[in-house]
C-alpha cells in the first residue's frame, strides 16, 4: 500500500496537480460563465383554517400554495403586471414556498436578477395566492346558503299556494282549519331555515382565511456567490480525474520507487548511493570496498557502471581514484571500476552494475535484465543515483546534518568494511 501510494501521488504527483489545477479553473470558468447576480424577494402569508400538525402537513400546505403561484399564466400576469420579459420555465425555477416550522405560516421567495421585479412578482403572487385559497375556501359554504335558500323558496311558495286556497270563499270549516295548520307548521320551517342560514352566513363572514402578513421589499443586498462552491466541486473532480489519471499511467508504465521495490524487481541488492551525493572521500572509499568485496564474491575483475544512455564516467573515476594505501597481495586479482559505452557487447569477465535513481521505470530495470541474461555479465547489485536538489541553500544544509550525523554516528556496515580495507589491494 505504502509503495501504491508514493508510485501515485509521488511519482505521478505533478500529473495529478495539473489535473488538479485544472479542475479549479474549470470551476471558475464554469461560475464566471453560468452564474449570475440575482436578488431574491421573500413575502410571507398566512393560511386559514386548522393549524398543521406535524412537518408533512406544513409541506403538503406549501405544496398547495407553490402548485397555486408556479402556474404558467399566474407566472405571465405577474411579469407582466411588473413589466419585464423571462422565460417562463427559467423564472419558475426561482419561484420556492418555504413552510416557517410545523405552522400556517408560509414564505414565497422569488430570484430574479432585478431586484425590483422580483419584489414584485412576489407580491402579486402571494396576493393571487390568497385569493385563490380564498375563494376554494369559501365555495363550500356558498353552496350550503345557496341550498338553505332553494328550501327557505319551496317553502315560500307553498305557503303562498295555503294562502291563495285560504282566499276561497267555498271552502268549508273543517279544510280551512287543517290548510291554517298546514300554514302554521311550513311557517315554523321557513323561520327555522332562515334562522340556520343567517347563522352560517354570519360564521362565514366571521371565518379566518389566508392573507398577506408581510409583503416582499425590494431586496438591497444580492445572494451569496456559487464562487467558493464551484470551485470545491471542480477541485474533487480534478483529484478524482487526476488520481485516476495517475493510476492509468502507473498501470501501463509501471514504476519503482525506493530501494526495496528496486531490489525484489531486478534481484540483486542495492550497494549505496553513487559518490554524486557524498561529501566525503571517506563515503566514496566505503562504496569503491563495496564494490571490491561484490566483485571478489563474483570472481570478476572489471566492475561497469551502466545506466542506459548516460555517462557514468565520473562516478567510474571517482570510484577508481578511491584506494587503499597498500600494495597489491600476491594472486589477487585487479580491480578496475568503468562505465558502460552504448553498443559495446558485455562479457562475463565483468560484473554489471546498474545506476538507476530511487524513483526508475520499470522499463529501466528490464533492460538492465536483458544485459546480463544469458552470456551477458555477471549481476552484482545496484546503485541509487541521488536526486538533484532545486535549491543550494537547501543542499547545503542537508549535507552539512549528513556530515554531523556520519561523524557522530558511523553506519556499522561501513565501520565493518572499512576494518579490512588494509588487506584489500588495488
């Protein structure tokens, strides 16, 4: 896991960078592009009848109230009324209704990228939506008066027919007795009718329904910006593309990052580091022994330097200059340090030793394989090329720690080899 992570983000770090980057601009240009300045205007009113009794019942009278206002031709009137020119789908979108908690109590909200058209558009919409609940509310009781009314009529009508049989000379005692009945009795009916129906009119005139409690000011200050929002959204998706992106290329170009992974692909161990980033002859001493002892156990006499096109010839030289002070035991053999020349075939009487960086395409390490397969040379390890420092300052002072530290605390594997350097010849 360590090593998929330093291949992604280390590696391919600038790749994902660019993409990252990119993905801002991106957001930027998409807000300088598709957002706009608008100013949102907000009326409140209050609706009649009971009071809801949970938040899904506010919901469903808000619902009802933005069903009422996002209308297409309640929509026209109001831009026309205000005197401006929208799109109707467009402008809807900025139409909301906001229930304020579990109450009656609702807020219609209108965007619009003219302050004053928006105030008022909402105002005419919330009138227009009280009207409206309004008159749904009172249909109802208009219905039941206009009953109560066609009874109180039939009743009148039958009373006046009483009235013209009573009229009639011919009639005999007994049937003017029981037609005054039959008066008396549709008579007690129409009061009552009449009663009940001045009554219901009198609730009906005394009955609470929907109104405006607040109408919508012309907003001064313009909504919150999108800014900050889009370019959070375009940096995820520059880091997702990148990080993807990244993974892709690591996919099709493998690479190998620190030593460990450098040693399990090429199957020879890691030696030091080239005297490139050594300060002291000590450092580049301790790596030429290294290389004796490697050569020795492979019973090879020549040591070459091989990193595919590059010239090694320095790090050859500064590695032949470093040798013991001592004469050269009988039966043993030379020891030359050289560096690969592009073309020139490799025999087996030379141990290979291939100088790749710490960060190397795995396509490196195969044709470093390629060399010493079959009647190629013998294999002997491997050498870290250091990286270049951007900064001097920054070297300087990292390689003044590495001096402190190598003389307060000599590495043991170089205080072991340096013990026999006075055996070793050159």
């Amino acid at each position: 896991m360590r090593e998929a992570v330093q291949r992604i983000f280390r590696v391919r770090g600038l790749v994902i960078l660019a993409v990252l980057v990119g993905g801002i601009a991106a957001g930027y240009a998409a807000h300088r592009e598709f957002e706009k300045t608008t100013y949102t205007a907000s009326a409140r009113l209050i609706l009649g009848g009971s009071v809801p009794q949970d938040a899904s019942w506010a919901e469903a009278l808000a619902g009802t109230v933005e069903g009422i206002v996002t209308s297409p031709d309640r929509i026209s009137g109001a831009l026309a009324d205000a005197g401006a020119t929208r799109d109707i789908i467009k402008f809807t979108r900025g139409v909301t209704t906001q229930p304020l908690s579990d109450s009656s109590v609702l807020e219609l909200s209108v965007t619009d990228t003219n302050a004053g058209v928006a105030g008022a558009v909402a105002n005419t919409l919330a009138n227009g939506a009280v009207a409206t609940l309004n008159t749904q509310q009172q249909q109802p009781s208009q219905l039941l008066l206009e009953q109560l009314q066609a009874q109180i009529d039939t009743l009148a009508s039958e009373i006046n027919g009483i009235d013209s049989r009573v009229a009639n000379p011919g009639l005999s005692s007994p049937q003017m007795t029981a037609l005054l009945a039959q008066r008396t009795d549709l008579s007690q009916q129409m009061t009552a009718l009449i009663t009940k129906s001045a009554d219901f009119e009198q609730q009906v005139v005394q009955s609470v329904g929907a109104s405006v409690i607040a109408l919508a000011a012309r907003p001064d200050v313009a909504d919150p910006s999108r800014l900050l929002l889009d370019l959070i959204l375009g940096a995820l998706a520059g880091l997702i593309l990148g990080v993807g992106l990244a993974v892709l290329l690591e996919t099709l170009r493998p690479t190998l990052v620190g030593r460990e992974a450098i040693e399990r692909a090429i199957g020879a161990p890691v030696l030091g580091v080239t005297p490139e980033g050594m300060t002291e002859g000590g450092d580049v001493l301790a790596l030429s022994l290294r290389l004796r002892r490697a050569a020795e156990r492979a019973r090879v006499s020549t040591v070459v330097l091989w990193n595919g096109e590059e010239d090694m010839s320095d790090v050859a030289q500064r590695l032949r200059a470093a040798k013991p002070a001592v004469v050269r035991a009988a039966g043993r053999p030379s020891f030359n340090v050289r560096t690969a020349v592009p073309g020139e075939p490799l025999t087996q009487r030379c141990g290979l030793v291939v100088v790749v960086p710490s960060t190397v395409p795995l396509r490196t390490i195969e044709k470093a394989e390629e060399l010493h397969t079959g009647e190629g040379p013998l294999l002997l390890g491997v050498l870290i090329k250091p990286r270049r420092r951007r900064w001097p300052q920054r070297r300087q002072r990292a390689e003044a720690r590495t001096e402190r530290s190598t003389k307060q605390h000599p590495r043991p594997e170089e205080a072991a080899e340096e013990q026999p350097s006075a055996v070793l010849v050159s």
